[in-house]
C-alpha cells in the first residue's frame, strides 16, 4: 500500500490575485438552478461522485414525502418554520452546488432552529431525521440562529432511508460557542447529498463534526468569516464498508484577519469496493492577513480492494499569516504498533482492534458531547465486527 503526504506549502510562493475568486473547486453561490446545470461526471467537483447510484436526486423532480422529525430541545429554544424567503433575509449561505440550490427551491419553506443571545445551554439540542423507506425523495432545508454569546450543542442524526438531499446553514452570532455534530447512520440503501453551511461571527468559534457510517453519502461543508477573530475547527469521522460511497468536501474561505482554522479528518475503509473521498480546500484572501490554518486528512485501509481518494488544498493570497498547512495520509495498519500487541500476548484480531479504536480515540474525544462517546464507539466495533470478527471480554474506552 502507497503511503502519500502532502506536506505544508512555501508561504512565501503564494500567489496575488484579484479579490473575487474564481475557482473550479466551487461554482459561483446561486440560488438560481440555471447557475448549476446536471452533472455529467466530468466536472472537476463530480468526478468522484457515482452519478449513476444517486437515485435520479439531481433531476430535482417535486415530491411531498417527509422525514419524521424527533426533537430534544432545552429551555429556551424554538424550532419553527419560516419561508425560503425568511431564510435568505436571516443570511443564509446561498447554495454552492446542485444539490443545495435544489433543497432550497423544493422544500416549500425552512426550519428555523433559533437559539436566543446569551443563552448557555447545558445540555445539547437533539434533532434525530429518520427515513421510511429508500424510495422516498426529500427535500431539506434547515436553518440553525445561535445569537450572540449563546452557547449550545447542536446535534443532527440521520437514520432510517430516503433519498434526501438538504442544505443547512449555521448563524453562528458574535462571540457565541458552538458545537455542531451531523451524523449520517443511514441504512445501506439511502442516499444523502448535504451541505452544511458555516457563518462565523466576529470572535466567535464553532467546532463541526461530521460522522458517517450508513448510505451513500457525499457532505459538504463550508465555512465563512463574518469579521475577525472567529475560530472554526472542523472533524470527521467516516468508516467505508463494501460498496459504499462516503464522500465528505470542506472549503474554508478565510475572508477576514486573525481568524483561524482547523481541520482534521480520519477514516477506516473495508471491503471490497469501499470508497472514501476527502476534498479539503482553504481560501486565504488578501484581506485575510494573520490568520492560521491547517488541514489533515488520514485514512486507514484495513482489507484488499478499497479505495481511498483524499486531496488537499490550500489557495493561498497573501503572504502575511501566521501558518498554513496540509497533509494526507493512506495506509495500511502500522506493523511495528502490530508487533508491539502481539508481542505482548494480545491476539492478532484484537491487536488490530485495538489499533483501530486508537486511531479514532482522539477525535471521539474531540466532538465535544460526551453523551455521543460511547455510542460511537460502540459503532466503531459493530463495523470491525464484519471483518476482524466479534470482540471478546476487552472494552477499550476513550
């Protein structure tokens, strides 16, 4: 198995450019559908995407169907509906792709999710979507309002099978804490085309966290500056079986000075025809000076016959920062952390268990609701179960 790393770009090399940003990694935002034509798969952000086992989604014919909708939500915060016209006036990211600007013009209205200035919230906001059948065709269209210095979990779980295609913007006010989590545990025949769209206050931060094991997915995530000083640290976990797609796009678009990024990806691929695809790109504008960033991608491949695509990016206009870098990694398990189990007397199978569960510790860890911990551990084991066969007495805890 090839092992690549990309290591951190000379600074000193970037490049000076005009302030309005063309590139082929992001279509010009538009609400209009003309602006994003049906992809053939020759496009540079289609091309690994499997056209054909999308279920006709990017036809964008009407439907009515709906998933159920079960909500946890504490003291103090709404959920309501509101008008796509109402979502645009709140400031909502327009739609960058096909998929998004479908969502936006078949859903008939948003979900307003709102969460007052200076609340602190201690416990998180639970919103579970749940599909009934993968012939269902769904539109989504989700607005999530933290005012400002307001702090709150917000946690988006996906189950069941549909396909369903949504786009979800974060309003993330001054000063405000947040942490978001979308999790994709879809059942093998659904089908789930997001975006999740960030737009950070001034001085505020958010941590993101997307975790995918169930369906064919492709998620998109990006994030924006609403003035400087704002934080974003973006997370992924992502665990490919047989067959399945999982494919996962950031764009971090540092318009602003002093603000900072971070984005750290992991994934395990097993069986054949498993197929992970990571696209990282950050945008550093010329405005954009003293800020930092850095992007990482690592995929463990555990069987013969996965695939792993994983490119990283870095757009890079002013030389005046404090740090950019990038880097990406696939491999197989480490022989050397192998021995040192084996040689220890730990069985084979469970030495590469325990390898894998080391391997997603940190960014379980990292998530930031401790409630999620277990149960995605557990997740992890009932996938390694299909290949490395069932876990004897030992638990293995963050």
């Amino acid at each position: 198995m090839t092992v690549t790393v990309t290591e951190a770009p000379n600074v000193s090399s970037a490049i000076e450019t005009s302030d309005k940003v063309a590139s082929h990694l992001h279509p010009t935002p538009s609400y209009d559908l003309a602006d994003h034509p049906v992809p053939t798969g020759r496009e540079e952000i289609w091309r690994f995407t499997p056209l054909k086992r999308l279920g006709g989604i990017l036809e964008g014919e009407a439907s009515d169907a709906r998933l159920t909708w079960k909500t946890e939500l504490p003291e103090g915060v709404t959920l309501r509906e509101i008008s796509a016209e109402e979502a645009r006036g709140l400031g909502e990211m327009k739609p960058a792709d096909r998929p998004s600007a479908l969502a936006v013009a078949n859903a008939g209205g948003a979900m307003l999710l709102d969460v007052p200035a200076e609340l602190e919230l201690a416990e998180p906001i639970v919103v579970t979507l749940h599909g009934s059948t993968p012939e269902d065709l769904v539109w989504g269209h989700l607005v999530v309002r933290v005012g400002n210095h307001a702090k709150a979990a917000v946690v988006l779980e996906h189950t069941g099978a549909a396909r369903y295609a949504a786009t979800t913007s974060f309003l993330i006010g001054d000063g405000a804490q947040v942490t978001a989590v979308t999790i994709q545990d879809w059942d093998d025949d659904a089908v789930h085309l997001g975006r999740d769209a960030i737009r950070v206050g001034r001085d505020a931060s958010v941590r993101h966290s997307a975790i995918s094991f169930g369906g064919l997915v492709r998620l998109n995530t990006e994030v924006v500056y609403d003035g400087p000083g704002g934080e974003a640290e973006l997370l992924g976990l992502y665990f490919a079986d047989a067959g399945q797609h999982l494919e996962h796009r950031l764009f971090v678009d540092h318009n602003a000075p002093k603000t900072r990024s971070n984005v750290d990806y992991k994934g395990a691929l097993q069986g054949q025809g498993a197929h992970a695809v990571w696209i990282g790109d950050v945008l550093i504008r010329k405005a954009a000076e003293g800020i930092e960033t850095y992007e990482s991608n690592r995929n463990l491949v555990l069987t013969d016959g996965c695939r792993a695509d994983s490119v990283p990016n870095l757009e890079i206009e002013t030389g005046e920062i404090e740090g950019a870098g990038h880097a990406s990694t696939t491999g197989r398990f480490d022989d050397q952390q192998l021995f040192y189990l084996q040689s220890r007397g730990i069985a084979e199978d469970e030495a590469r268990r325990l390898v894998v569960h080391g391997f997603f510790a940190d960014i379980i860890r990292k998530i930031g609701v401790p409630a999620l911990e277990e149960r995605l551990l557990a997740t992890v084991e009932a996938e390694l179960e299909k290949n490395v066969g069932a876990n004897p007495s030992s638990v293995v805890t963050a």
